[in-house]
C-alpha cells in the first residue's frame, strides 16, 4: 500500500475514532448525573442512554475499528461507522426515537459477518468465541430494540465485552501453544458464562449467580495461563501493558465474587457494584493496555510509552475502590459518587496522556499492532 493511499485510509478512521471517544465523555457525563452530580443534560431523557453510549458507542465503535483493520476489507469498516452513527444520534437526539439503537443494531451485525467470514478461512477456539460474543452484542441490541428492562440488556453487553477480550487474549497465547487441558478449561468457563447470561432471562438471581462462577472461572484461567505473567517482568510498554492486564483480572474476579454472593440482578447497589468492577475495572483496564498499540493500527500513529500512563491507571483503580465500597458499606454511600467523580476523572487523564503522546509522535507512522503483550 502507498503511503498517499495509507494516509487516506486513516484520515477516514480518524472521525470514527473521534465520534467513539466523544460518545465515552457523554456516556460519563450522563452517569456523573446518575450519581447525583448536578451537571446540565440537553433533554431529561438522556439518563437511560449511559450505558448505550459507553457499550456500543464507545467500546463498540472502537472494537469496531480495531477488527476493521485487522479485516482488510472496505465493507468491514460499515460496522464502526454504523455504530459511530447511532452514538451520534444519543448523543444529540433524543433516546426516544429507535434510530440510534437500530444503527447500533446494524453495526454489530455487520461485526457478525465479519467474524463469519474470519471463522471460515480459521476455524479455532479464539475467533469461536469472539464470534460468540458479537452475537451476544446483537442479542442485547435486539432486546435493547424490544424495550427490555435495561439491567437485563447490559448483561449480554457484558458478555460481548468480556468474550471480545478473553478471545483475544487467547488468541496472544498462542505462543504458549496450550494444552488441552488449557483449552478445555477456557471453554468450560465460556460455557458457563454463556450459560449464565441466557438463564438470567428466566431465573435472574440463579444466571447471574452462574455468570459469575463463569466470570470467575475466566479470572483464573487468565491469571494462570496469560502470557502477562511472564511480560510483567519485563520493561516499558511491555510491562505496563501486562501491569493494566493483570490489574484488570483481579476487577473481573471481584465482578464474578459479587454476582455469585450476591445474585444481584436488578438495578441497585450490589448490581451496580458489580457492573463496573467488569465494565470500568476489567474493561477499561484492557482499553489502557492496548491503546498504545490499537490507536497507532487506526491513526497510523506512533504512541510513544510515558511513565505518566500509570497515572491513569492509578486513579482507575483507587477511584473503583472508592466506588464499590460506597455501594458495599450503606455509611460510606457518599464514597460512592465520589469515586463515580475520579473514575471520570481516570478516563480524562487517559485521553489527555494519549493524545500527549500522539502530539509528540505525530510524524512517525506504525504499519500495525504489537501483540507481544
């Protein structure tokens, strides 16, 4: 590829990039007023889009991208900007209307295809079940559409999310060629899981009780057989991406300890505490370690590694323990807005060091990703 037609490819990711990175500041914006922080909203409506924002705006729209140029095809790249479309709706429209949840809709189906086609030409356990999990994400997108209680929609976006990156790290562990014993494990943890979220739709407390022994089962399988273990002994970006990885497993197992002592399956206190253990502790977690490498695959971008991104990582996790024992302890719940307050503030700090670093390398181009870590 020339670098003129190079250019040209990342110039057309980088407003999809940019959409996704302005659906995260509103989806945190609407759950700083969730928390009771007095902040202005365009319409009173707005409340009910957070998690859409945060799911298929964001987090969507960035796996989008990421599997988009791993894809190669031009097709590929209607699944970001279908679910870049539908965030800007939330995020300027009002959440009555079904066309923003119909374009996110759209776009995870066309992740589904993709997938599709990936599994044909490699059939394995890895592209099994990252495929599993945008049909997860469509399932959630199709109740979503339905008008579902939202507390059980997020469960299947939770699934996507944490499917998306177990697949991958299984997929890095290639390299450890594992055994059997390895692979019948990881499934044994995918099953329940799955198991957990589909039970939930009839017996909620009991899927969410078996979602968590998934999730847990998940936790252990990472901690002992991800290659993190081995590259957090090393230096730099290497071992700053194993530090966020490793860090971001203990937030899944504490996610996946709530759900099975708690079967908290309605909105609440307990439900809200395990959500974001997985979905800002374990996920974002996973975002942090992979920016370095997944923004330079989509900007054509160098990001050089700072020291200042453990700052960010930091005030994740201090902020999520704030959080969750605001939700745990009824005498400490002021904790809990205030950490809502840092865990935005985490997410600025990101922003601010990445996009510190992307100024400082602007001029240097990347030809893909490093899957060392």
């Amino acid at each position: 590829m020339t670098t003129s037609a190079r250019a040209g490819g990342t110039m057309r990711r980088v407003p999809l990039l940019v959409i996704g990175m302005l659906s995260m500041a509103c989806g945190v914006w609407l759950g700083l007023v969730r928390l009771g922080w007095n902040l202005p909203l365009l319409r009173p409506d707005q409340l009910i889009a957070h998690g859409p924002l945060m799911v298929g705006g964001f987090l969507g729209t960035l796996i989008g991208l990421e599997r988009a140029v791993a894809f190669g095809r031009a097709w590929g790249y209607a699944a970001p900007a279908l679910t870049a479309a539908g965030a800007l709706v939330l995020d300027v429209g009002s959440t009555t209307t079904s066309l923003g949840p119909w374009l996110i809709t759209a776009g995870s189906l066309v992740l589904v295809a993709i997938f599709g086609i990936m599994w044909r030409r490699q059939p394995s356990l890895f592209l099994t079940t990252m495929a599993l999990a945008t049909i997860a994400w469509v399932v959630g997108n199709i109740q979503w559409l339905g008008g579902a209680p939202m507390f059980r929609v997020v469960l299947w976006w939770l699934g996507f999310l944490v499917l998306t990156i177990v697949g991958e790290r299984l997929e890095l562990n290639r390299v450890l060629r594992p055994t059997v014993t390895v692979r019948a494990t990881f499934v044994a943890a995918l099953a329940l899981t799955l198991t957990g979220i589909t039970v939930s739709a009839w017996w909620p407390a009991a899927g969410v009780r078996v979602l968590g022994v998934g999730l847990a089962a998940f936790t252990w399988w990472l901690v002992r057989y991800d290659i993190a273990r081995r590259t957090v002994r090393q230096l730099g970006l290497t071992r700053f991406m194993a530090v966020c990885l490793l860090g971001g497993y203990m937030w899944l197992g504490l996610g996946g300890t709530i759900a099975v002592t708690t079967g908290a399956a309605t909105s609440g206190v307990l439900y809200d505490a395990m959500l974001h253990a997985v979905f800002l502790g374990f996920v974002m977690s996973m975002v942090f370690a992979h920016a370095p490498v997944i923004f330079p695959a989509v900007l054509g971008v160098a990001i050089r590694y700072r020291p200042a991104f453990y700052l960010h990582v930091a005030v994740l996790h201090v902020s999520l323990v704030l959080r969750i024992v605001g939700d745990a302890v009824d005498s400490l719940g002021g904790w809990r807005a205030w950490g809502g307050l840092l865990n935005a503030v985490a997410l600025l700090l990101f922003v601010v060091n990445t996009a510190g670093s992307i100024a400082r390398n602007r001029t240097v181009p990347t030809s893909g990703l490093d899957t060392s870590s």
